[in-house]
C-alpha cells in the first residue's frame, strides 16, 4: 500500500527533473537553427575561451599520462584507495599506450613540431585546433557533466522506465529508462548520450548488452549536425526528405542491431558481474503512469542535496576531460592519419563498387572511396561527396554517413574511453553492419526521389 508522499518530495521530482527536461532536450531556435540550451552554453564558453581551450587540453591530457605513469611506479594511497581516482588512472597497458600516444601527438599538434602528418590541419589540428573537436567537447563535457544528474538523480529515468518500457523492451531489447538518452542524442549531441549511456551502465542500472546496444544504436546524430552534413554536399533544400531517410534506416538499424553479433554476444550481466533477477513490469493495479509515478518519487527521496549534485557534476565532468580525451586525441589522430595519407579507404571500398553498381548508383566508383572513411569522421564522406556531381548520390553519401553512426573522431573514441563494454572490434563490425542494413534503405528512397 503506498503512503502519502510530502510535497518536498514531488517537488524534488518535479523541478530538477523539469530543467533538466529543458536544458538537454527542449528545442530552441538560434540563429534560424534548432538546438537545445545545454549546447547553446557550450557555445558560448567555447566563444569566450577562444584560443585557450586547446592549451587547456593539452595540459589536461598531460595530466591524465603523468597520473596514469605515476599509479603504475609508485601506486599512492591518495589514488588507489579512490574508487573514482583508481578507475581512472590504474588503467590497463593498453590505455596506457594510447595516453601515451595522446601526450605525444598533443605536443606536436599544439607547438607544431615532428612530421606533419601528425600535427596538419586534417589530423591533429582538427582534433586540437582552436576550432577543433576538442575544444568542443571540453564545452560540452563541462555542461553536460556539471548538469547531468538532473536526469539522473531526480526520477525522470524512472518515470520514464515504467512508461515506455512497453515500448522500448520489445522492440530494441532495452529498458524502457533508455528512451531519455536516445532523446537527448537525437535533439543535443550524441556524445551527450554516450556520457549518460557510461553513466547509467557504472551505475548499475544497464546490463553489459543494454549499454553496449544504446551507445552503438542510440547515440545518433543531432538534428544541428545533419543539417551541417546536408549542407556540406550543397543539398540543403531537401533536408527534410534528408533527415526522414535517416530516421528511416537508423529505426531499422535499431531494431536489427541488438539482434545479431557483436550485441548480440553481450553479457547480460551488470557491471558488477550480477545477472539481473527483477523483470521489468507495472504491477497489478497499477497504470504506467501511476507506477512510474511512484518509481520516480521514491527515487527522489533518495537525493542527496545541492553539494552532492555538484560534486558528482565535478566527477563526470573530469572523468571525461581525463578519461576521454586523451582516446580521442590518440585514436583519433591515428585514423585521421590513415585516412588523409594513405589509399587505404580507397582500397576497401574497392568491393562496394559492383553493389553500388547493381543499385544503379550513379558515378559508383567515386561513390566507393566515401562508403568506409565515415568510420574515421563523420564530416569525411560529405567532404569527399561535395566533388560528385550526382545529387542523387551526394544524397546517398551525406545520408550513409548519418546514419553509420561510428566514427572514431568523436562518438567511436568516447564509447572507447568510457565504460561501456565494446571494444574496437566491436566498433568496425558494427560500423560496417551498419553499412550494409542502412545503405539498401537510402538507395531505394533515393531512387524514389530523384
């Protein structure tokens, strides 16, 4: 039998959860552009640090490379007594190569120094320049981390569990909680749904499975940036047709992805190795409504007060300055690298050629060198699309390249330094399943268009 719940209590649900609601998922027009209030913060520091964050970051991953050494010569108390510090700095020999290659490459981006392959405007530049991925995310990482527990903390994912669960489980195998991160990819940014992905999975409230399906499925592409895409091949009229093709074939995507390996092979186990024992449900006598209703408020009598929210902000915000960052720049570096000096992308899209052939694709072959380089940039394909003079194959490319969705400049680098358990094998399987259950869906929409 319920008991009566103290107005504090509903208030406690309502209002953080209400804001948090607003800032991360509420569209507002800017500029004669949609986006949300955590994104337009992020701009605005992003403006008024310009020219600094860069060296910021620079030290920031300096930062994490002499902790990580340090953890590993000397193992301080201060560190591996922390679970926060520990988890983040006693990494594996692996990550400690790739922080390693993340301070060097950081170095020679930042004062300009060694082969130019490493540093150039198209590799590290792009990752550490003023206008950079990096200065980007340090915006968006210090919102989105500082503010993040006004989903998490309040009840709103719990509300939302019980509503949509009905939904959610069946048709992509997920929790009906993971309807907020994909809402908060969809309208903000989808590192902002890999964040809250990682979080919810540390957390415990994600088996290994569910958190590996959410943070390769639904951590798509903002609205803002497939309008940036759409534009980059000169198709900004047709964004409407655009970024309903990419709906399309992400919802297909979705529904076919947790069902096949690599997602399919996931534990379905939590973090701490547990096997979930509850099954989702609104128990008799209740109504979705009522019951998340009742899910959300006992978890709001569990929050902890304003200096908590702060302090786990502060956590979120340096675990992915110090843990993120340094994989992006690494990773990233190293597929731009391949991507801008060697034909490989060229030579494994070779194979696309006859398929793209047999679905009458207009100019094929130069339609082939875009179909992989999306796995290393987002912004690749649409770049090398620009030069086709088929609208009905720019169309397919800037499409394609939305919907791919892993690409290891931003959303495969983060989902690699969070903690949510896929690796980088995963990510190309996935990458190029991806590839081949959204491609045959542009193609037929686009002859149907052009």
């Amino acid at each position: 039998m319920e008991t009566k719940t103290s107005l504090s209590t509903v208030l406690t649900f309502l209002v953080p959860s209400l804001v948090g609601i607003f800032l991360f998922m509420f569209p507002i027009s800017v500029d004669d552009q949609f986006t949300i209030p955590i994104a337009v913060f992020s701009q605005f520091l992003q403006s008024a640090l310009y020219g600094i964050i860069p060296l910021v970051m620079l030290n920031l991953i300096t930062m994490t490379f002499i902790g990580t050494i340090l953890t590993k010569i000397a193992y301080p108390n201060w560190i591996v007594q922390s679970p926060f510090w520990n988890n983040l700095l006693n990494v594996s020999f692996v990550w400690g190569v790739v922080r390693t290659l993340a301070v060097l490459f950081a170095y020679m981006t930042y004062f300009r120094v060694g082969p130019e392959a490493i540093w150039s405007e198209n590799t590290g530049g792009l990752l550490l320049g003023d206008d950079g991925l990096l200065s980007t995310l340090f915006s968006v990482f210090f919102f989105a981390g500082l503010l993040l527990p006004l989903l998490l903390n309040f009840g709103l994912l719990e509300f939302f569990g019980a509503l949509l669960t009905k939904v959610m489980r069946p048709l992509f195998k997920l929790p009906g909680r993971s309807s907020i991160d994909a809402l908060a990819s969809w309208l903000g940014d989808g590192t902002i749904g890999v964040l809250l992905t990682s979080k919810q999975y540390e957390g415990g409230f994600y088996t290994k499975k569910e958190a590996a399906i959410i943070g390769t499925t639904f951590s798509v592409v903002s609205i803002t940036f497939s309008l940036v895409v759409i534009s980059a091949v000169g198709l900004e009229d047709l964004f409407v047709p655009f970024y309903l093709t990419v709906l399309l074939a992400g919802f297909v995507a979705a529904l076919i992805m947790p069902r096949i390996p690599p997602l399919s092979k996931k534990s379905n186990s939590y973090i701490s190795g547990k096997v979930p024992t509850e099954t989702e449900g609104v128990p008799k006598g209740y109504s979705s409504i009522r019951w998340g209703w009742v899910c959300a408020l006992k978890q709001a009598e569990k929050s902890k007060g304003i200096q908590s929210f702060f302090v786990e902000g502060g956590k979120n915000i340096l675990d992915m300055w110090l843990g993120v960052a340094p994989v992006v720049m690494a990773i990233g570096t190293v597929a731009l690298i391949i991507a801008e000096y060697t034909p490989f992308f060229q030579w494994i899209g070779l194979p696309f050629i006859p398929l793209l052939e047999v679905m009458q694709v207009p100019e094929a072959a130069a339609a082939s060198e875009t179909m992989l380089i999306g796995f290393t940039d987002m912004f690749l394909p649409s770049i090398i699309a620009s030069e086709i003079e088929s609208e009905m194959t720019r169309f397919i490319i800037a499409s394609l390249s939305v919907t791919q969705l892993i690409y290891l400049s931003e959303v495969g680098g983060l989902l690699l330094g969070s903690k949510v358990p896929v690796n980088f094998t995963d990510l190309v399987i996935i990458f190029l399943e991806r590839t081949m259950i959204t491609l045959p869906i542009i193609v037929l929409i686009s002859h149907l268009l052009f």
